[in-house]
C-alpha cells in the first residue's frame, strides 16, 4: 500500500481578504498545511492540484486569485484541471499514480461539494482506495445551506460512496 495527499484547490481565491474568502480560512488553512507536513514526513506522494477557471474568472491562470496557497516543493506533483474531477482534465495521473505505486488516496482542500467530491469520486473510479477526512475540506454557503451543511452532506455521501 502507497499512499498519496491530494491538495485539491487551495488557492488565493479562497483564502485571501476578499468577498470570496472562506468563513474558516484562518481555521481550515493550518489544518490543510498540518496535513499536508504530516504527508511528506511518511513519505506520501503529493498531489497538488491547481483549478484553471476560464479566461475572465478570478482564478484564471495567471488572475490575482489563481495563486496557490501551499506550494508544491521538489518531487512533488503539480496538475491542474478546468474541470471538478482532477482525473477528467488529467487522463495520464491514474495511471502515473499506479507506476508509483499509488493504491490509496486521501483528498483534501476546496470546494467539498464540487472538486474535492468530484476528484474523490474519481479517483475510486479508476480504481483507488479514497478517504476524504472531515474538516479538511472548505466551501461557501450555497442555496440555503451553510457551509458547515454542505460539508456535512458531502462528508456523508463520500463515507457511504467510497
């Protein structure tokens, strides 16, 4: 068994001093950066994976909020994606996953319901063993449900889904 941390969308647009910024960045930020030390200490494959929202979008490459909040260091993998599901807008990662011996794979960072939900489900498709542990993933309030709700319901279907 190998183990991988995906660091799914942890960028400035959720975390900088602006209208979009998480209601618990100041707390879900260390918990992510905690997590993510905690990976290169076992020796965890790394995965950062960085959204490319569409020319115009506050997180287009190269847009003020595009940046990424914990860096990739040397050896570890950068994706980026313009879709939910890193695997779609990534057809190679399953398989360069496998050449390094990935089997199983925890997912963190933004938004619950839409990349880290998306890429989870993913990644089981292809094959993986996927957690994803809560309280290390962040989204907004949205059509009546806070943000604690949504993660709730997306914490839910996962442990029942994967």
């Amino acid at each position: 068994m190998t183990n991988a941390l995906f660091v799914v969308d942890v960028q400035l647009w959720g975390f900088g001093d602006h209208k979009w910024r998480f209601a618990d960045a100041d707390d879900l930020l260390p918990r992510l950066e905690a997590r993510l030390e905690e990976a290169r200490e076992a020796g965890w494959t790394i995965v950062h994976v960085q959204n490319d929202g569409d020319e115009g979008e506050m997180d287009a490459p190269g847009a003020p909020m595009w940046p990424m909040m914990l860096e990739p260091r040397d050896g570890e993998l950068h994706v980026r994606k313009n879709v939910p599901d890193t695997f779609v807008s990534n057809p190679e990662l399953a398989e360069r996953l496998r050449e390094l011996g990935v089997t199983d794979i925890t997912m963190i960072g933004c938004q619950s319901e839409m990349c880290v939900r998306s890429t989870a489900l993913g990644a089981r498709e292809a094959g993986f063993k996927v957690t994803v542990p809560a309280g290390l993933h962040g989204t907004y309030d949205s059509d009546g449900k806070t943000a604690d709700q949504i993660k709730a319901e997306v914490d839910a279907e996962l442990s029942a889904t994967l």
